[in-house]
C-alpha cells in the first residue's frame, strides 16, 4: 500500500473512532487493559525477556511472579507498566516532550541500576553498568545475523544529537504539518539510531511514539514478538535513507490497532485476527530450547535394558524367590512382541524354545536386539505360584507380572498383581526409570505377594 493511501486508511478509521467517542468508562477500560497487557508483554519480549503473555498477566493483574523466571524480567515488566501510566499522565497534562522528561522516563523503565553483560568490537564479553536516566558514556552496538556491526551514534555525539531531536520534534509539533504517523515513525527511527542509553533504548523508542501517536487521539501502536524480524529489517533500511519502510511498517500496526480499537468499541470481541497463530508462535518460541524425544531403536532399546529392565529384573528375581518355598510348584514365563518392522507398524510374536528361564531371560533378550537388530514392543515376566502349602485346607494360587512396553518415542512400564497394578508410569527414553522407581517396583509387588498370603492364611 502506498503511502498516501496509508494514510487515507488511518485517517477514515480515526473518523470512524471520533464519532464513537466518548465510550463508557468500562468499555474503554477493556480495550486499554487489552493494549497495555499486549504493550507491556511485547516491547520486552522484543528485547528478550522470557515472561510469556499469560505470565505477564498474571504478574500484572494478579501480582503473581513466574517460577523459574528471573526477577529482572519481572523488574521490566513492572518499570514498563509503571512507565505507561506515566505517559498516560504527560498526555493528559499536556507536557511538552524535553530531554529532561525522556530522562525522567527512562529512570521509570528500568527502576534500578544494574549491570548487563556488553560484547566489544573485538567479541569480548564484558561486565557495563547501566546508569538510570544518563545518557551513555561508552558506544553501544549490535551484531547482525550476518555478523555484520551496526554502530550507533558515539557517546560524545549523544547530547547534541539528543538536543536536535527533541527541537525537531517541537518544530513538528509547532507547524501541525507533518501527519501524526510520519512524526511518530521518523522520531521512532531517529530515537533507535541514536541509542542514547545503555538500555532501554528499544522500549523507549516504542514509548515515545505512541506518545507522539497517543497525544493525537490515535490508540497505541503494538509491534509484535512475531514481526521482531521485519521491524528490525524496517529500522535498517531507514538507516540509508528508506524511510518508507518504517513508515508503512508502523502504519500497517496502527491501522490493526485501530480496527482492534473500533471493534471494542462496537461491543465485538477484541482478541486480534491473529491471536491463535501469535499463541501458537509464542508456544513455539516457549518450546524451542525442549529436546525432542528420541525414537526407539536397537541402540536406545540396549541402553534402557541395561539400565532399567535388567537392574529392576534381577531386583524382583532375588525378591520372589524368597516366596517360592511356601508354594508347591512355581513358574516363570517370559513374553516378548518384537516390532516387525523398523517404521513400528505392526508386530509379531518372538518365539523362544526352549521356554526362557530366570537365568537367561535377559541375556537372550539382549542379545537379540544386539546381535539381529531387532527391538522389541513389549515385554513381560510373569511369576506365578500354585498350591499355598501353609494354609491348611485353605490352599491357592497367587502371581504377578512385571510389563514394559516400548512406543516409538516413550516407554510404559507396568507391575501387576492378581489384585491389581501397583505401579505405572511412562516417559521418554531421555527420562529411563530411576533408583527409586525401580525400588519401587520391585517392594509393591512383593508387599502385594505378602498381604495376599495374610489375608488368605487361617490364623489360629
């Protein structure tokens, strides 16, 4: 879209909110809780904060803090919040924008200094203590994807270019001439390529033109996390000279600002067009640093064996085998299904002959997953005893199954008793069964064998 068209499109939606206003307290309310909540959580994701959106609500609704997140992402959040209801005062005192009062903002934003961690031109990483509301007194840059640096404007070079911007801006303000949006994306553009903090400098380029934008009667601009990418690309090709990119970047935002706004004020649901593709970019983003989950082959089916079968088998072996004297006879039978082919689509039933002993039940599981390539889908032990020779007339029967099942990407593993299970779980094969686990396993089906012969036993 042309500039000029841009432009007609703000100023019809503008005419469309004007007539609509005033709007109730309450409806107003909602939709700039709905700006500021989006506002709040976006500038400081630009900038890598790792709150997601609904912990930001949560932090400023609800004053909830998020486990595991650093505090001083919680910190920014909360300068931030505080700083747009500053801004919202400046606009209604109708202040006039000085260095001073972006200094006094800039102090609102960050609340207390701190020290951040700074790269040199040579790559070292260094210790910077960021000062509140003082300009900066060491360069500050940024290392492109293309390992290109982009410098800003030297320290020395701060105050005048600072004291240039801001009488641009009053001159603007003085002629009435130039449209809100151009204002406000032009002082956007030239704020950035200054970077007169230490920090900050993003969120407060993204301040100061929605007050630009704000103190014309036009809602707040919101540049998303997803957009990080063409809103940067937009900054750059202002930096030569291209200032139509930035420009039509930001109108396009305020034109979904506006068309969010309108439907607020209508009574119309004012969730964005695209709020299940930003959730489910955010869930996205959230999920990037997990590892996926291995797939089962021969290799990850060894290691789970040696690790897990074998151990907890060779634990709950020693610990039957002190029921087996009670017992007239006691059996033991091992049951495997392999998968019958590598996609894990259907499987068959490994036959063994002769019938598997205790003994050399996992050594002949082992090795053929070792030595035939083949891995297995289930496997199963079971024990079972006959004929309770302790109980007088009262003679019976009793038996347990130890059960691990393998899926392409988790494992379950089982332990049952004839009066029912006493242990299930699963997991991924990055998360094998622990000491205790096992323990576990291996006591529940033993209490189980025991609580069975004393509820059954005839006691005199």
């Amino acid at each position: 879209m042309q500039t000029n068209e841009l432009l007609a499109k703000i100023d019809a939606l503008k005419t469309q909110i004007d007539q609509l206003r005033p709007l109730k307290p309450e409806v107003e309310r909602r939709i700039m809780q709905k700006f500021r909540l989006d506002w709040n959580y976006h500038s400081n994701a630009i900038e890598g904060n790792s709150l997601t959106l609904g912990e930001t609500r949560a932090f400023l609704l609800e004053g909830l803090t998020a486990n595991g997140k650093p505090m001083k992402d919680h910190l920014d959040i909360k300068g931030h919040d505080e700083l747009i209801t500053f801004l919202e005062g400046f606009i209604q005192r109708k202040e006039i924008l000085t260095e001073a009062a972006i200094r006094e903002m800039h102090r609102i934003l960050l609340k207390e200094p701190y020290e951040t961690d700074a790269v040199t031109t040579d790559g070292r990483i260094v210790k910077k203590k960021v000062q509140l509301g003082a300009y900066k007194t060491e360069p500050n840059f940024v290392r492109m994807k293309s390992g290109e640096i982009h410098e800003y404007v030297l320290p020395q070079d701060v105050p005048a270019k600072m004291a240039s911007l801001v009488e641009w801006h009053r001159q603007q303000d003085a002629k009435n001439d130039l449209h809100p949006l151009l204002h406000a994306a032009l002082f956007h553009h030239q704020f950035a390529s200054i970077h007169p903090f230490d920090d900050g400098n993003g969120r407060m380029a993204r301040i100061l033109m929605n007050l630009i934008l704000m103190r014309d009667g036009f809602p707040p601009v919101v540049i998303k996390l997803q957009n990080r990418e063409p809103y940067i690309a937009a900054l750059r090709r202002a930096d030569v000279g291209e200032n139509e990119a930035i420009v039509s970047f930001i109108g396009q935002n305020l034109v979904d600002a506006q068309e969010l706004y309108l439907r607020g004020a209508k009574g119309e649901s004012i969730e964005d067009f695209d709020d299940i593709d930003k959730k489910i970019a955010l869930l996205k983003q959230e999920l990037s640093s997990v590892a996926e989950p291995l797939v089962l082959n021969p290799e990850i089916q060894l290691d789970f064996l040696a690790r897990c079968v074998k151990p907890c088998f060779t634990r709950l072996v020693k610990k039957l085998a002190q029921f087996d004297e009670l017992y007239t006879e006691n059996l033991f039978v091992a049951t495997m299904m392999q998968w019958a082919n590598p996609q894990m689509t259907s499987q068959s039933t490994w036959q063994t002959s002769p019938p598997l002993t205790k003994q050399d039940a996992i050594d002949r599981i082992e090795n053929c997953v070792a030595n035939q390539r083949l891995f297995f889908a289930s496997i199963q032990f079971n024990f079972s005893w006959n004929g309770f020779r302790k109980a007088g007339t009262n003679t019976f029967n009793d038996s347990c199954s130890l059960i691990f099942n393998f899926q392409k990407h988790q494992y379950q593993v089982g332990a049952q008793h004839i009066n029912g299970w006493t242990f299930n779980c699963g997991d991924v094969y990055q998360l094998p069964l622990h000491e205790e686990q096992i323990l576990k396993i291996v006591s529940g089906l033993a209490e189980a064998n025991l609580k069975r012969i004393e509820s059954q036993v005839k006691r005199k």
